[in-house]
C-alpha cells in the first residue's frame, strides 16, 4: 500500500511522533507500505514559515529532504494530471493545498493519511485518519 501523508500528519511525524496513534505508526513503518510526502506539503509548511504562521518549522525547511527521508518518507511530485484534477474536484473545500494533496492521492491511487475530515465528503479519495 502507499499513503501519502497530509501536511499536519508529517509535522507530527517529525515533531510529535506521540500524536500519531501507535497503529497508525506501525502501518506505515510496515515494510510493504510506501510512506510518501508531497512536494505539496513542502511548499504549504515553506509558505506558512515565510508569513509567520509556522515559526515552529523554520529549521525544517532548512532540512526538508533529511528530515523526510529519516521518517522513512519519500519525496512525491505533483503533476500537472493532479493540478488538473484538483481544480476539477467536485468538492466546496477551498484551501489550494488539500485540494492538492487530495487530487495527488486521487490519480496516484494512494491512501491520503489525515484526521481532517474535510476529506471524508470527497468521492474517490481512500484515508486513514483517527
């Protein structure tokens, strides 16, 4: 299975481990899961540090690709066959970011790890949240 990892969801992986639920942590450390970070949480978590709403990150940002790759994450690029499903999604949620993490998920198959239940009234999208 592949789960690419909502924005909080990553933070807390990186900062609070402690806030992801140990069985939510199990299953994505399970060796046949791949555990994916969106270039799309890159540039939310950049944009947030660079208006002062997340100072917490800024070293992070500084450290992305170590930071993500020591979780076990990898890097997941956005395409522009995602851009276009995220302008299209049928869905009243306006925040550019979920939209796009959403539409990732959506043509990569991938199960979008999550406790916003903004995502739950979106068709064709598969999450594991709590």
């Amino acid at each position: 299975m592949r789960y690419l990892l909502d924005t909080h969801v990553l933070l807390w992986l990186l900062g609070d481990p402690d806030s992801v639920p140990i069985d939510v942590q199990q299953t994505l450390a399970h060796r046949s899961n791949d555990v994916l970070a969106s270039v799309v949480s890159a540039m939310e978590v950049a944009t947030k540090v660079r208006i002062g709403e997340l100072d917490s990150a800024r070293a992070l940002v500084a450290t992305w690709h170590a930071r993500v790759g020591a979780i076990g994450a990898e890097a997941w690029p956005l395409t522009s066959e995602a851009g276009l499903i995220a302008g299209q999604l049928d869905w009243d949620h306006r925040d550019p970011f979920d939209r796009l993490l959403a539409a990732q998920a959506i043509e990569g198959n991938l199960v979008l790890v999550t406790t916003d239940s903004a995502f739950s009234d979106l068709n064709g999208l598969r999450t594991l949240g709590w």
